[in-house]
C-alpha cells in the first residue's frame, strides 16, 4: 500500500500552486493522499512570510506536531514556502523533530528529501538559482484530480524585480524570471484535455511575463513574447474557455494587454489590480513607481476596452508615516473606482524590507481603526454593486456545494464563480442530479447579498424537458446517459 501524505497550506495562490505541484510529484513518487493528517506517514506544511502572523502560526503548528511525529515511529515532517526561503537552516536547528526544509526554488527535489529523512538525514535545500528546471515538472499524474475541477493554475513567471519597500517577495522567491511559451501552452493542452475549462496564469507580476527578453530582443532565443500576446495563444488552446491572471502590477498594462479584454472573450472580464495606497506620497514610500492619478488611467481604459469589468485590488493600511489625509486619499480611490472587492491588510514588518526601517510606525489601534473604515466602505461598495447583478444572466464554472447548505433540506445548495470571479449560489430540488464541479452553467440573478449572488435556472429552451441547462446545450442527465458502463 502507497504511503499517505498530508500539506497545509498558507499564503496565496502561488502557494496553493506549488502544493499542487508537491503533491503531483509525491504521486509520482508512489505516494497518495490521506484523508486526515492523523493516518498521514508524510506530512509537509506550506508557508508564508508575507505577514508576520502567518510565519508566528508555522511556529505554532511545528511545535504542536512534537506529538504527531512521535506518535508514529517513521513519520516524516517538512517544511517549505516562503518561511522556508527566509529562514532555512534556522528552522532546522529550531525544531528537532522536523525532518527537511525545501525553498521556493526546489520543489522538485522533495521526493529525494523525503527518501533521505527516512534513512535518517535531515536536510536544508534553500538554494535559489536562475536555472528554468523549476518549471520542468510531470505531467499531471493520473491518480491525481487536483483540488479545483474544471480549474487549473498555471505558472507563466516567477520572482519579482520590483523591490517594493514593504514586501519581502524579491528575497524568498528570488528575481524575475519567465517560462517558456511552448511549455505553458503545451501544459494548458494537457489540462483541457484532462476537463480543464478555466486557467489562472500565475507570477509575482504575471504580466511582467517575457519583458526582460523582449527589452534584450532576445524573446524568439528565450521562446517567450508580450505577455499579451501569451493570452491570445492561450485562447487559441481547444477546451479553454476562460483565461485569468494574477497578480499584476499596474506597470505593466500596456495597450496590447488592455485591449486583450476587448478582443478576446476568453480572457475574463475581471482583474485583479493591487493599490495599495491612494497616497502619491505613500505610494513613493512604497516604491510602487505610480501614483494615484495613473492608476485610475488605467482603470479608466480598461473599463473603455471592457465596460462591465470588475475591478477588485488589494490595500495596505498604516503604512509607515500614513496620515489619515493620506488614508483619505484612499478612501477617495476606492469609491472613485467603485472595486467589486478588495483585500485589506494592515502593515506588517518584515525582516530586511526597507519600509521596516522607517520611522513613523503607525499606532496599531489608530491602523486597525483605519482598516474597519476601510473594510466597511468595501462592503458598502460591494453590495452596491452586486445589486446592480440582479435581473442579468451570467454563466457560472460550478465549484460544488455551497457554503449556505449547513443545515439545508432535500434541496440541494450549490455554489459556482461568474467571469467575473463572483459567487453565485443557487438552489435545486433534491431529486434533479447535480451538475458536477467544473461545469459550465447558465443562471440567473435573482437575489444580492453583502458576499454573494444568488442565482436561479434560466429558462427551459423550447423542447427541453429537463430543467436542468449546461452551457453546451446538454444537461447532466444525458451526459449522465452517455457515459461508457463499467
């Protein structure tokens, strides 16, 4: 019998991505999932350091699992992320009973470690380099489904040369550096063909994707090109449906990228454009490289190229020397903008940032105070524009059971995301079969909630009986009939 593993995971989508790719790997190393951390033989936590709590829980969680490496003779624990790239050794000698530490850049050399610990030898694999071998990974083994069906994340960059002075990104996942055209779109083939209908390009600033080799004119040697350009092969790949790419940074929306929302509908209607700051001033301390009024240019043409698109960002509250005008300043951004969403932090220090050196640190009352301020215009925002959904019709990738379903009767509670990356929910009787995850699904918008919509059926083409309508004009009942009896 395979030996069972378990990751947590903390951080962003990058995050979730190299979980992913861990896990793939493991399966190839014979390896399967556990359905609890309690049977796993090989358990793995996944890190992040982009705010100090999420690195305080790592020591947290080393320190509980004394007993679960105990309780078993041979048990296996590692660590890897951002954590890991930042801390290396030191996380070692720390703690005892942890077995290995691998950095952002070494995924690929996990099984190996896995196989040393066994044999007794604890390791520490934190070496960045600038070698493309990182990207060259397996197939997608065919016992393992990944977590998302009919979704997929698919790395284009890696490393930022950003340098912004409150992240410490450039140091845990190391400088810039694109993946070849030919193996994304040859992976993004391999995943429709396995179901796939949605992508989720993936890099520290995604659409930073080939700039260094096109500035060197040396993108055809490179095999890379404009990023925009990336989306328009991407959108060629039979069974892509929908394209997505986070995150970016407003520096590099050039017009071949804008106009990408315009001329081709793969390429969602939504994007996910970090802030940060409304403050020219805080901006420049940020070394973010614009300011306000050239952010919302970019806004400004994106919503001409796309006019229903959604703009959601992320902020940053209590920035070194923030002022409250400067926080007003980006209240005002916020309601100029009108974003679907946003994600909301307040500064967090970070070891060898620059911004950690600065004086004026920002009270923590007064910031939390800021981010409740912030955090209540966001959900007035977002309602507001949520209501303006009621009575469309958009189609939703179904993502399975919803989280309204706790204690729901015969009926069945599902939930699914528009292109517009908002959730949907909706409803139906117990005894129709549900639309299995990954499906594409016609809705309408019958109802607004401060997080959510809630959908209902669209109505029965003339003919069809079952009530029950996929997007490709069949329902689950007969592609149910069309499948192959085992």
């Amino acid at each position: 019998m395979p030996a069972l593993y378990a990751v947590r995971t903390y951080g962003c989508q990058m995050n979730v991505h190299d979980t992913e790719k861990v896990a793939n790997l493991l399966h190839h190393a014979g390896f399967r999932p556990a359905t609890d951390e309690s049977e796993a033989d090989l358990l793995l936590i996944n890190t992040c350091s982009i705010r100090e709590k999420a690195e305080n829980r790592l020591y947290s969680d080393l320190g509980a699992l004394r007993e679960w490496k105990a309780a078993v003779p041979g048990r296996v624990l590692g660590v890897g992320g951002c954590v890991a790239q930042q801390e290396g050794d030191r996380v070692l000698r720390r703690f005892s009973h942890l077995d290995f530490v691998f950095g952002t850049h070494n995924l690929r050399l996990v099984p190996d470690m896995v196989e040393a610990a066994g044999l007794g030898e604890r390791q520490t694999m934190t070496d960045e380099h600038r070698s493309l071998d990182r990207f060259d990974l397996p197939e997608r083994h065919e016992a393992f489904a990944g977590t998302t069906p009919g979704r997929a994340f698919l790395t284009v960059m890696e490393g930022c040369d950003m340098f912004c002075t409150f992240c410490i990104v450039p140091r845990t996942r190391g400088r810039e550096i694109s993946r070849p055209a030919a193996g994304i779109l040859g992976e993004a083939r391999a995943l429709a063909e396995r179901g796939v209908r949605e992508v989720t390009l993936l890099g520290q600033t995604v659409n930073a994707y080939g700039r260094h080799d096109l500035k060197r004119g040396r993108d055809a040697e490179a095999g890379t090109m404009a990023f925009g350009a990336l989306l328009g092969e991407l959108a060629a790949t039979p069974g892509i449906e929908r394209i997505r790419y986070t995150s970016p940074h407003p520096l590099f929306f050039d017009d071949a990228l804008i106009q990408a929302h315009a001329a081709i509908p793969e390429v969602c209607p939504h994007v996910h454009l970090p802030l940060q700051s409304g403050s020219d001033r805080v901006l420049a301390a940020m070394r973010r490289r614009y300011t306000a009024a050239e952010y919302l240019a970019i806004v400004e043409r994106l919503k001409r190229a796309r006019p229903d698109i959604a703009i959601t960002t992320d902020v940053i509250v209590g920035f070194p020397g923030e002022t409250r005008a400067d926080f007003e300043d980006t209240l005002a951004v916020m309601e100029a903008v009108e974003f679907a969403d946003s994600y909301s932090f307040k500064y967090s220090p970070r070891p060898e940032t620059a911004a950690a050196e600065m004086g004026g640190q920002i009270d923590p009352v007064e910031a939390q105070d800021r981010l409740a301020t912030l955090q209540d215009l966001q959900r007035g925002l977002k309602l507001a524009g949520n209501r303006r959904c009621v009575g469309t019709e958009t189609t939703i990738l179904v993502e399975g059971q919803s989280a309204r379903s706790a204690g729901a009767d015969s009926a069945q509670q599902l939930r699914g995301r528009d292109p517009y990356h908002r959730v949907v929910n909706f409803t139906l009787p117990g005894e129709l079969p549900a639309p299995a995850a990954g499906t594409l699904l016609e809705l309408r918008i019958v109802e607004a909630t401060p997080h959510s919509l809630i959908g209902e059926r669209t109505e029965d083409r003339p003919g069809v009986k079952d009530p029950l309508r996929l997007v490709d004009g069949t329902t689950p009942a007969s592609r149910e009939s069309e499948l192959p009896v085992s």
